[in-house]
C-alpha cells in the first residue's frame, strides 16, 4: 500500500503515519516527491484497509500498488530516480556514460584506459577486480591490488569507479573502494547478497540475468530496496536465446518497458549485449535511442592483449568515435551527454 501525504503535509504529521505502519509491524517507506510524500508500505501479508490511514492528519489518499515490484514501481513514485554519486549524477536528463576495461590489469593499463574515457566524456570508470569467469582455468582478476589501482584512478581523474562485487565475504572491502557496485548478470538472483546490499549505503547497478525476465528482475531490485537502499539503477546486459552469431541478445524491449514500469535509472550495456566489437557503437546508439539512461562500454588501451573480453572491448578511438554517434542520438531525443 501506498499512503500519499498531502502537499502541504508537516513533519509531524508524516511522523506518524510512519509510527502507525511499524505498529502493526510493518515497515514505511517515505518517498520525497517534487509534490508531496508518499510512504510506501511493506511486509504485510493480505490487502490493508485504506482507513487505517486516511483517517490521519494530513493523509491524502492511501492506494493498494498492483505491481508485486512495489517499491520500484512507478505506481509509488512517478518522477525518476537519480542517484547521487558524490556529486556526479546517476540517471536523470543527462546521458550517464560508464566506461573502462573489463578488467583491471595493471597499472598503465588502467589509467592509460581511465584517461582516454575521461577526456572523451565519461563521468564513470568500469573496471573488474573480481571476475566472475566461466572457465576457472581464465583470468580471475587482482582483487584487492586492482581496487587499489581503481582508487589510483579516482584520484588521478576524478571519475567515480564502479566495480563488481561477487560475494557477502569481499563485499565490505570492495565497498571501501567503489563509488558503485556492479552486480554481475550470474549474481542477480543471489537473495544473500542482495538482502546484504540492502542493508548497506551504497549505490548498485544490477545487471540483468542471463535468463531473468524483466519482472524477475525488479523483483530482485526489490530484494534491496525494500532493505533499505534505495540507490538501484538497472543495467540491460543482453539475455541468452537461440542465436549463436552474437553472444547474447540485447533486449532493448526491455528498456521502453522499464521506463514505463520502475522509476530506477536504465543503463544498457552493448559490450556483453553484442559481443562484437564491430557492432558495440551501433548497439549503444539503439539504446539511448530507446531511453536508457546511459550506458556502460568496455574501452581498453590494447584490445588485442586483453586479459578478459578483448573481442568486445574498443580502442579509445573507437571509443572517441562511439561517443560522437551517441551524443547525436542523445541530442535527437533532448538529452544531454
Ligand atoms: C562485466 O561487466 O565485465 C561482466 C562480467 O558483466 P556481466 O555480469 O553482465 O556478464
Ligand atoms: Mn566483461
């Protein structure tokens, strides 16, 4: 359920509406509008009567939310989400770029990569310490040495690092470095971790399942924000279907379709989308052409020496080249980059 404050609504009044939920032991939710507060309400099992609430001070309306996603739905807050990432947005009007290696692999690699991105206008570095590979014989990344090296980069660039974190075990050391934490496509169904990050102050960038549909995957957006952490943006990684030819289908249905039903930012990522260097900048053209919010590119210095998804990765030219195209688009539909 949704209780909607009217406009003019005092704290005190909004006070107690949130003292009315956790009596009966549920938890609120208080959700600032341009308008008015809306507190969303959790944890409850059957339908609640609208009376509970509309008969308090200040309560405009108390409405039942259709949607099983219910935090993340658009039903409880219209406008959108944009995070605050120490001062550089995450989501909103402008274009949110995201780029960097895919994994971090020395020193000159990385901050070779991190000021090529920057100077062609990304606000955010990518770069794996802990690599989620599919063969255990493959690069597994730094760890710690490359958090290290990603602070390194911060600090040389002023861009804001988002990193992957694997497990609740390297979580809270990951979290020390990262400005934002990724969670990888194989993880976003791992209620563990999701319930933890729900406990922390960080922002999340939820990659898409594989395999996860589109309610899946905000179910699992839920799993966090109904914890607490409110910070979720979701990123469109591509899903597995029959086709061969590509590494994976990027479902860019999912963008207009996520815009319509959550209020978390969209970003999509045509490096694993695609798998084919040749076909990332048309990829990420489509997608802002689409909506999302941004998009999150893999660019290393050397793609032929790639430690991990060199095949996808671009050149900083190709990159530089990515961008005009997609500050074209952006323009078409009244962004900014
Ligand atoms: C990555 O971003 O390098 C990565 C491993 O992505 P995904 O989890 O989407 O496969
Ligand atoms: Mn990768």
């Amino acid at each position: 359920m949704l209780v909607v404050m009217k406009p003019h609504a005092t704290e005190p009044e909004i006070e107690a509406v949130v003292e009315k939920i956790r009596s009966l032991g549920l938890m609120a939710h208080p959700i600032p509008g341009a308008q008015r507060v809306a507190i969303g309400i959790t944890g409850n099992k059957g339908g609640l009567e609208p009376e509970l609430f509309t008969t308090l001070p200040g309560v405009a309306d108390a409405i039942r939310v259709s949607q099983p996603f219910k935090l993340v739905s658009r039903e409880v807050k219209e406008e959108d989400t944009v995070i605050d990432v120490g001062g550089v947005p995450l989501g909103g009007s402008a274009l949110t770029v995201m780029a960097g290696p895919c994994s971090v692999e020395s020193k000159e690699q990385l901050l070779a990569a991190a000021h090529a991105v920057k100077k062609t206008g990304a606000r955010f570095l990518r770069g794996g310490a802990f690599k989620p590979r599919t063969s255990p014989y493959e690069f597994q990344g730094l760890g710690e040495e490359a958090l290290k090296l990603l602070a390194l980069a911060r600090e040389e660039t002023g861009l804001k690092v988002v990193t992957e974190v694997m497990d609740v075990e390297t979580l809270p050391m990951v979290a020390d470095y990262a400005d934002v934490l990724q969670i990888g496509a194989r993880n976003m169904q791992n209620y563990s971790l999701l319930k933890y990050l729900g406990t922390i102050r960080k922002p999340i960038l939820l990659k898409r399942g594989p395999s996860a549909t589109i309610k899946e995957w905000l179910m699992a957006a839920e799993y966090i924000v109904s914890r607490g952490n409110y910070q979720v943006a979701l990123c469109e990684r591509g899903i597995r279907t029959f086709e061969t030819m590509t590494r994976n289908t990027l479902d860019l249905n999912a963008v207009p379709l996520l815009k319509a039903l959550t209020h978390l930012p969209v970003i999509v990522d045509p490096s694993h989308g695609i798998g084919l260097r040749a076909h990332v900048a048309a990829m990420a053209r489509a997608g802002v052409a689409a909506g999302a919010d941004g998009i999150i590119v893999e660019v290393h210095p050397r793609p032929e020496k790639a430690l991990s998804d060199g095949q996808q990765s671009l050149t900083p030219a190709e990159f530089d080249e990515l961008m005009r195209q997609v500050r074209v688009i952006a323009g078409a539909i009244g962004r900014a980059v």
